[in-house]
C-alpha cells in the first residue's frame, strides 16, 4: 500500500452538505503557531475543486488570512457567485466555530485561446545541483515539507544581527518533499512559501505575517503535467517596507522555463 | 458654488442602512460597455470607507468582476467579516437586482510603526513635461477623465496594425482631469487605469477585460496628502499571456519617489 503524500492528507476535506466541507490541521505542515497559510490557501481552493458545481480550472485566488487556525478542525463554505460562459466566481470561507479565520476568492475559466506570449524570462539562476538545500529551519515543520534551494537571497536563521538591511529579493528552487506530481493545489501552497521579505532584509523574529495573497494560474494543466514533480524556479522580491505593512511579489517558473503562476502578498510586521 | 468633481460624483454612495449603499453609474467615466472598472472598485472601496465600522486606512483590495454593470443605478453591501487589534477584514459585494455584479475583499489597518525601506526605486522616465497627453482615445469617456503621459509604451489606437509584437512595458504619468487631491479612493481607480497589456502588444479590439484586480496600498495618508494632486509616475507590465488569460501587474509611485501602491491584475482576452 503507497503511503498518502503529506501534502495530501494535508488538504483532504470531508464534504458535508453542498458547498460546505470539513478538514483538519495537520502537524507536518505546522507553522509557528497553527498550519502553513499556503496549506489553508490550497485548502481553500479545493474546496472549490472538489465542489460538483466547479467549471474549468482555476486562474486566480486571493485568500484573506483573517485570524490565526486553531490546531484542529475546520470548516470551509464554497459559494459559487457568478458562473458565466468563460469564467466562474467563487466566494470561500474557513470557519472555526463562529469565528472567521480565512476568506478567499477564486476564479476558475474555460481556457481555450491558442495566441501565447511570454515576454518575461526566468531569472537568472544557478543550477539546482549547485544549490545547497536550506538548513536551520528547525521547529518550523511546513519548511521540512519543501525542498528550498536557493540560489540568491538565501535566508539566514542563525544570525548574529548585521545591522546594515539585505536584499528583499531571492531566487530559488522550489518543490514538495517527497516530491509530488505538480497541479493547482501544490502551486497554490508554493504560492506563499516565498518566506517574508521582512526577514529576508532583516534577520530578526519579530511578529509578522501574510495579510492576503493573491496568485494568478497562468500556466495551463498541461504546462503543470509536463514539469511534473521537478522542482520549480521561484522568484521573491518587495517594493516598499513601511508603517507595519510591505508587498512581496512573486514569480513561479516551469523547469522548461514557462511562468505558471505569479503574484503579490501584502504583510504585516511589528516594529 | 464649487461645482463637484466628476470623481466624487461617480463615487458617491447614499446609505441606506447599516452596511448598505445605493449608486449610480456615471457617464463621465464610461467605458465600452458600463462604468471603467476603476470607478466600480473605488466604489467597492467607498462602501467600507463610509462604513461607521471602518478601523483605520485601507491597505489591500481585490476586485472581482464578476458581470457587466449596466448603467444606471446599483447596491453595496459592506460585511466586516473580523476586527482585530491592528487589521480589519471585508467583504463586499455589488448587485443590480438578483445579479452578482462585482465581489470585493477590502482591509484597513492601523499603521503605527516607523520602520520604513524602500529597496526599489521609481522606473527611469522623461520629465511629465516632456511627454505628450495621450490623444484618439475618442470614445472612452473614462480615459477622458486622466491625464496620461507616457514615457514608454504609449498605445496605439490608430494602428495600422504592426504584426509584430510590441513591448508589454509601460512608463507612465497620470493624474485625474481635472486635478484633484489624491486619496485612498482617487488611488484604487488610478490601480486599475493601466491600458490593458494585451492592447499593448498587439493593438487590435478584442474582446478583453479585467477579471480581478488587487491592490496593495503601501503608501501612507501623510505620503499622498505629500503628494497632493501632482501627476503619479506608473509603471505597468505582463510577464506571459496564455490560453485567454494575462497576468499584468503595477507600480505607482508619488512625486517625491515614493512607492504609493503596487498591485496585479489577471486580464481575459479572446483570441
């Protein structure tokens, strides 16, 4: 019998009723205090795929982090709020009791058009093979789920403080570990596995935290099933730190160097 | 008397009870088909802002355009889904009759920190003097309603048609016509006043359309009250158009080269 991949178990969710599911926090993919928001925005948006009134795949989902998950269950409301002939608007819900953690909206599309330009490129990186994996990350489980290497940017976790501010930007790789045949729910949890520009220019645990992501699916299904499970080229950067809030965007490139997935967060940081 | 500007005429809304607003479209700011998008989420935003429950500035929205809306009248509801110490989370939803018109997810924050870093600067551009306003945009009320100067990356509304591709890039000033003092409001219109990037590449009428927009506001009120009604200098661009869909994302910056708001967009175009 093959074992169920983490990411998996992580995002299974028992439906109840039309458009209303139950799941459940899992321990692999702890963060400091309750799950990896990138875990409850995928299962954020599998409620929606695994709802029968889903039409196409989806091309962008913005998830309001609300309030902290509780370790335990949960539950998620699906609503379909407008489906047209190309596009479909869901609104989405993760409650805990009556208590509103995430909020969320997808949009899922038929995707039929041909005409395909990529004006961008990948950034400039080193092989994977010449990138060491991330170390040091210790107590936070979700990090031990991915293999991070990075080729710009790389985090530090030890310290000492250097007072002078680093670069917010990174560039690394990125896939599941064990590795696990790329879709829309892992790309929507790598979405936000990009670690906070705040600490990326500033070494320091202070409280922060992702506020609301947003990513737009570019790339199709069939872009997805042809990278498979390698891992993916990841770009990070930010624009501006200021009173308590900066933007981090992000890029997500294919191994044959398509962009699957862009997009921005907005967090939020103590002093 | 002072005549009202045309803004704030298209931006008003009359409460009708609590969380609930009537408005009407506004011809100075028609687009094809309905209002320009940007004049909808500043109305999106306007529900919240005049809530009586409104916490703090806003510092994120995402827009989704769900339908057309017709001209003429339509109602908000404004739903504070959770108010914490320092972040407040809204859901928005604009109808005419039974039909789901626009969502929108809407934070304010109280912004109390000093901390502030600006690791990207503003893009490089001709003085606004040295760029021509834009002409021949004709029929499109709202584009009327700007000042548009581009430095780089002007459309082009005439063609001939040019079958290669152009530039996605767009380097530009705009500022409301006439001027008018900016705010939290003026700025998420201005958000979603970039020109399609798929017009830019390839400047042939298509059906097309912003299906999400997110805005992430950086800026302070003390930086755009600094700023005043002088033009923004914006910058705008796409990183790969695939099957229907673009991704087009944004920077707007003050006067005085401060990062005000930077956002993304998912834009649909038929072939």
């Amino acid at each position: 019998m093959t074992e169920q991949h983490p990411f998996d178990t992580a995002t299974t969710l028992a439906p109840l009723s039309e458009g209303l599911f139950q799941g459940h926090t899992s321990p692999a993919y702890g963060n400091i205090a309750g799950p990896f928001g990138g875990v409850t925005a995928a299962n954020m948006m599998q409620a929606v795929l695994q709802d029968s009134r889903a039409q196409g795949d989806p091309i962008s989902i913005t998830v309001n982090f609300c309030a902290a998950v509780a370790d335990g269950e949960f539950e998620i409301v699906a609503e379909p709020k407008r489906s047209g002939k190309y596009l479909q608007h869901w609104s989405v819900e993760l409650t805990q009791g009556p208590k509103t953690c995430t909020t969320a909206t997808v949009i899922c599309a038929k995707r039929t058009a041909d005409f395909s330009h990529q004006p961008a490129n990948p950034p400039d990186a080193a092989l994977y093979e010449e990138c060491e994996p991330m170390t040091n990350q210790g107590r936070l489980n979700w990090l031990n789920r991915y293999d991070f290497r990075f080729s710009e940017g790389a985090p530090d976790f030890t310290g000492p403080l250097d007072p002078a501010l680093r670069s917010a930007r990174s560039v690394q790789y990125v896939s599941d570990n064990p590795p696990r045949p790329l879709d829309y729910l892992s790309l929507t949890a790598i979405s936000d596995g990009f670690l906070l520009r705040m600490f990326n220019i500033r070494p320091k645990f202070v409280p922060m935290g992702t506020v609301s992501l947003t990513t737009h699916f570019i790339g199709s299904a069939a872009d997805m099933a042809e990278h498979g499970d390698r891992p993916l080229l990841g770009m990070a950067d930010a624009t501006r730190f200021h009173g308590n809030f900066h933007d981090q965007h992000m890029q997500l490139w294919s191994a044959s160097g398509k962009l699957l997935a862009m997009g921005t967060q907005i967090v939020w940081f103590k002093e």
